[in-house]
C-alpha cells in the first residue's frame, strides 16, 4: 500500500523512494531510482541509512509474539506493542550515530591509481582521476561511476548481482573481471573473465558481452555495440602502460593528459595528424618528451596552464624537417 502510492508520483526523498521499491517490479521505476542515485554521492548514504533503519525495526517487530485471537486484546498487549515500536525507533535512531553507512565514496587524483579491498571480497582497482560510491545491500551489490575507469574482479554471490550504474547505461555480472571506462559521451566495457550484461537506458536492450568482448555505448545508443576486444592495450593501465597502434597523435596527447596535472596538446593540426605506434609509461612526461624528440624532433613546451607539443625543426624549402605523417614511434 505505502510503495503504491508514493509510486503515483515520482519520490524525491530517499524515504520515499524506499517505500516506492518495496515489493515493486517495475523496471521504469528502477530506472528513475538510479538517475537519482547519480544526482549525488549522498543520496545512496541516506538511501543506506533508511534499508538499515527497516531491517532494524523490521527485526525488532518479530520478537513481539501474535495476540492471542481467542480474547480481546488487553491492555498489556497494546504496551507491549508500543514498546516495540519504541525499541525499534530508538535503535532506528543509533544506527544512524553509530552504524557505518554502506555506502562509501572514493576517489583518484591525476596520475593515481587505487585498489579496494570490498566487504564482499571483491577488488576494484581505480584507475586515475576516477570517483565511485559503492552500496553493498543483502540482495544487491551496486557501484556508481560517477567518472573515470576500474577494473572489477568479483566475488562470486550468484545470490546478489553487482551491477556498475553510469549516466550511459550499466554493467551486471555475478562473479568475473571487467573493465568499464566512463569517457567523454560514451561508456566502455571490457570483459576479460566471465560474461557480463551491459544494458542501455531501456534493460530490455541488453547484450552479453563474453571474455574478449568490448562493448561501447554513445550517448543516444539504446543498445551497445560489441566486437572484439584488444585485452593487452585495454588493461594495459593496470600495468601503468599507455599501449597505443598506429593512433593520431593527437588522441595519444589526450589519453595521457589523463594522468598529468596540466593537459596536452599539438600546437598544430599536422602534429595532431602523426601517426604513433607506441608503449608509454602513463604519467612519465620525460620519457614522452624523449619519444616525441628521438622519433618525430617535437618538444613539449609549457604555455600557461597545459603543456604543448611543438615542432622546433628548422623548415626548409622542401617543406620542412618535420617527419612524414607515417612515420611511427619504435
């Protein structure tokens, strides 16, 4: 009765959207609940705090006997009733001071990398400048991307999904080891162990994207794409290496700016347009100074708060000293 009528309009309080989901089914509404967790890390604390604070009462509830349906209800019984419901409150109360809410918040600077260790078992490895939430529920296990890349290895809990919610669409699995990459407009999945579900904004379009697979969704895709997948340069950050086959320039200077505090770019588009066959070590700016000068005579060069990649090669008459565009990184 309660879930039904707060689902006649939309909650907006994490109390009303736990009594708008107890009981319910409905994917719609699954849907809108996890945008709203999206809206802000603290919504998924006090979401936490109202589970913990009904299991609690919930539990307080069934050390009170049935009445005995032969008589009236005296008195005693109806004291007895009401201390309960006082006992329940109360402790509702104290987990709010005292219980650990199950919802955490963590976070990576540029360049960082970070590795968790979660009650469940599982590990999730945050690769840099990354931001998650993590809920763990007695039927469910959820993290929120909220940006950036991780890579999970899960423990097996056929009983309790785990499922990554992003702005794009989600990953669900129950006992494997996936990448998910929050990027710029899109969300990209790669699995190396096990299956994983990967659902757009409507779950009914979901895929399954099997050990090997990389599935990626754009903004306005109801369902992803999925193709094979280059596990060696996909987890290659894992190792902190950036492993990049005949890529634009231009593309390899943005992925590294991932983990520097300035970014970078070509000063030119012809320098954006150099094709680069390489492994870099991420965040290693002298050694990518060093590449960009043995292979193609380009420096970096500071200019206000980001770093620029420049052509310092005297031009000739036939055109210059810059490298032709095929030219790669050894």
């Amino acid at each position: 009765m309660i879930g039904s009528l707060f689902r006649r309009r939309k909650p907006r309080t994490a109390a009303q959207w736990f009594a708008a989901r107890l009981g319910s089914t409905d994917q719609k509404l699954e849907r809108q609940f996890h945008a709203w967790l999206l809206e802000d890390p603290a919504h998924g604390e006090d979401y936490a705090l109202c589970e913990i604070a009904w299991e609690v009462s919930h539990d307080a509830a069934k050390e009170e006997p049935e009445p005995n349906r032969t008589r009236p209800a005296d008195r005693s019984g109806l004291a007895r009733r009401a201390a309960a419901f006082a006992i329940a409150t109360a402790a509702a109360a104290l987990v709010v001071w005292f219980w650990p809410p199950s919802t955490l918040a963590y976070s990576t600077a540029p360049g960082e990398q970070r590795t968790l260790l979660l009650q469940d078992g599982s590990r999730v490895t945050l690769n840099t400048r990354t931001r998650i939430t993590v809920r763990l529920a007695r039927r469910t296990r959820d993290v929120v991307l909220q940006q950036g890349e991780a890579f999970f290895e899960l423990a097996k809990d056929p009983s309790r999904p785990f499922t990554v919610h992003t702005a794009f669409g989600s990953a669900r699995a129950v006992g494997t080891r996936f990448n998910v990459y929050l990027g710029e407009g899109r969300l990209s999945v790669t699995t190396e162990q096990g299956t994983v579900l990967v659902e757009g904004p409507r779950s009914e379009n979901g895929v399954l994207v099997s050990a090997g697979q990389h599935a990626e969704l754009r903004a306005g895709m109801s369902r992803a794409t999925v193709e094979s997948a280059n596990l060696s340069a996909a987890l290659g950050w894992l190792t902190r290496r950036l492993e990049v086959d005949n890529a634009p320039l231009g593309d390899v200077l943005r992925e590294f700016s991932r983990y520097t505090n300035l970014p970078l770019r070509a000063a030119s588009p012809a320098i954006d347009a150099l094709r680069v066959t390489a492994v870099l070590h991420l965040g290693d700016l002298e050694a990518l100074q060093a590449t960009l000068e043995g292979a193609f005579g380009l420096q970096v060069e500071r200019r206000g708060g980001e770093l620029v990649v420049i052509d310092r090669t005297p031009s000739t008459s036939g055109g210059g000293g810059k490298p032709p565009p095929e030219e790669r990184i050894p």
